[in-house]
C-alpha cells in the first residue's frame, strides 16, 4: 500500500470535525515496567497525575480510512513524530469501526520546554486518545452518540485507546491518583484496576492531592535506550519474576499508606520501586545505565536532607538520569530553599521544573 502523503501543516477547514485536548503527564509511585501481548502490563502501577507537564493537542477529522493526513507539532512539521502517530491511528481505526470511516488532521504541542528531557509520550497520547474518544463521540449513532465526556464510560475508553498508544498514558486520564493494572489492592475502589485501563482512586488521603513534584532536569539530553525497549529487555531479564512479585507487594502496601496518609511508608516505596527500576536495567542483558552522576548526587542531597530535618521528601526516576523530587505543600517552603542551595547546582542550566498533583485533562475551546 502507498503510504499517504501527510500535510506538514493542518488547515482546519479541509475537516469536517474537530476536539481540543489538554493532558497532563503523570509520574509513578509503582512503576510498569515489563509488558506482553497487546500493550498489557506485567504488574499494577500506581502514579500522581501531574498539572503542568501538558501536552495540548488538536484533532480534526473528515470522512476517510483512519489515515493521517496533516500533521504539526509546535507549529512544526516533524516527519519522525508523524509516522508514529500515523502508525497509531491506524491501529486505532482497526479498534473502532467510526475511526475507521475517518481520515485525521493532529496538531500538538508540550507546555513543558523541548529538550527537558521530560517525556511526553504519556500526555502526548493521553491527548490524543481523549480527541479520538471525542471523534467517536461525535460520528457514531446509537449509546455512544450521548457518552458524556466528564463520565466514566468515556474515560475507560479514552484509557484504553491511550493505553494502545503508550502504556503510562492509561494513567493520564483523571487526577490525583490513578492505578493500572490487576491487582487485589483497591478493592473497595469504585471501579476496579485493570490491564484494559487505569482508574482513578477514592479512597486516597487528602494531604496526598497536595504532593508536589520538583522535577531535577540533570540531563535535558536524549535518553539513550527508549523505554520501549527497556520494556522488552525484561523478557529474559534474570529478576523479572521476583521483579514483578515486589510490584504486587507495594500496590497493596501504597494502597494502605494511601488511605491512611502514612508518609513514612509512601517515601519508602517510592525509593524502593525507583532504585529496583533502575537496577533491572543494570542487569538486563545487555545491561545499561540512563543514572548520572548528578543523579546520584541528587539522591544523595535528598536522603541526607531527610535525615536531618525529619521532613517526608523522598525521590523518584522514571527511565532517565532526572530526579523527580516529591513532598507535601506543608514542607514546600524548606523543600523549595533546598532545592535552591543542594539541588540546583546539579541540573542541565540550573533547571528544576516545580509540578504538583492534579486533576487530569481539559477539553479545550475548538
Ligand atoms: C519507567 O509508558 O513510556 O516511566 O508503553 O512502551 O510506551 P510504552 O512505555 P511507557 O513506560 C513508562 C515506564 C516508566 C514507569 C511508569 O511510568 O510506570
């Protein structure tokens, strides 16, 4: 087949439709890291919706066969972004026959900067995937013609959508805190954890909807292995089922220190699941490294910190050398002078991007 020609610019008026978008991204407390089949996970995870990293994205549609045919990113024709969002698209058409009577027009772009090394790829879908829900929406007859946008049936289906884009993009759908996956924690939740799609949780502390993230930007470069193929060096990876057990065991831990607001037991998950996702990468085969060593000095500022003022601030990594830094707003003004004096010093041009948990996505003005 003749791959179609996709306009480097979208002029709105050569569509029919359209819905605008803006998701946040979100950063994980239990991490997903080892999937199989069609984009399931090996474990649960659980994550804090984040409120500025933004990804805004515009979808417009016309009668069609679930291709691409304009896109721009920040304004910019980007040919590599294209093809994997044209690649997607075209998955999607097969999930949905309304998508599949629909060629689309994608205009996107990140309210974080360029090169922060912060990845986009879970608002970047989670965008998207809320702007095909609403295509759906809009282009079928029948019960999912009146499928209201801020329900839950949507957001399940959005969920699963971005999931098939970028697994953590499942959990960018609502705020302050979402889990994926199976998982016998969350039980009373009101709707359950599944591999289909994550789900907000009711039953979390309120001091935990004021969590912020600091996020140390140490290396605003490139990372050198995706986390796709990280994913995939865990098949054959020696820890993995050991790997995947400690992740069942901490999603039932985070959901008792979630309820309760216990921040000594939060801190010490976070940690744990941060340094074990970083050594399985350490012992994959072949192994590699994405920490520097302003990584761990980083690390080690915040540990020492802890100690010596007793205030709950722990780290995270996600798959690259920044340190997500996270702590309650009642420990923001000490949290905030540290980072200032210890923290700085160690990052790409003294950046640290300040996030705090939020409510998960916009729909836009069109
Ligand atoms: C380390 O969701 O980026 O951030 O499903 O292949 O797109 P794909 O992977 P992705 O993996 C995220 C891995 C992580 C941990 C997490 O967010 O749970």
């Amino acid at each position: 087949m003749l791959k179609p020609v996709i306009e480097p610019s979208v002029n709105a008026e050569d569509f029919a439709g359209q819905a605008s978008w803006a998701a946040p991204s979100n950063i994980a407390i239990v991490k997903y890291w080892g999937k199989h089949g069609v984009q399931l996970p090996r474990n649960p995870s659980v994550s804090m919706t984040l409120s500025k990293a933004l990804t805004g994205t515009r979808l417009h549609w016309r009668p069609g066969t679930g291709r691409l045919v304009a896109f721009s990113a920040s304004g910019e024709a980007d040919a590599q972004f294209a093809d994997r969002v044209a690649a997607y698209l075209s998955k999607m058409a097969l999930e949905h026959p309304a998508l599949a009577r629909l060629d689309f027009g994608v205009e996107t772009e990140n309210a974080f900067p360029h090169s922060s090394g912060i990845a986009s790829s879970a608002s970047g879908f989670a965008a998207l995937a809320l702007g095909l829900a609403s295509a759906v929406v809009a282009e079928s007859q029948g019960a999912e013609a009146s499928l209201p946008e801020d329900g839950p049936a949507f957001r399940s289906f959005a969920g699963r959508l971005a999931r098939l884009g970028s697994g953590s993009a499942s959990r960018s759908l609502c705020g302050p805190w979402m889990a994926w996956g199976q998982t016998e924690a969350f039980a009373d939740n009101a709707e359950k954890p599944t591999d289909d799609h994550a789900v907000p949780l009711d039953h979390v502390h309120a001091d935990f909807s004021t969590w912020r993230d600091a996020i140390a930007i140490v290396d605003a470069g490139k990372k050198a292995v995706s986390s796709s193929a990280g994913h995939r060096l865990m098949e054959g990876n020696p820890f993995a089922e050991t790997r995947f057990g400690n992740a069942r065991q901490r999603t039932l831990a985070l959901d008792r220190a979630l309820r309760e607001g216990d921040t000594d037991t939060f801190v010490q998950i976070a940690e744990a699941e941060a340094l074990e996702l970083h050594a399985l990468m350490m012992s994959s085969k072949p192994s590699y490294i994405l920490m520097r060593p302003g990584t761990l000095a980083v690390i080690q500022a915040v540990q020492e910190f802890r100690a010596d003022t007793d205030l709950p601030l722990c780290f995270t990594l996600d798959a690259g050398p920044n340190v997500h830094l996270l702590y309650p707003a009642s420990a923001a003004a000490q949290v905030e002078d540290f980072i200032h004096d210890a923290v700085r010093r160690y990052c790409d041009d003294g950046r640290v991007l300040m996030d705090a948990a939020g409510e998960g996505p916009t729909r836009l003005k069109d």
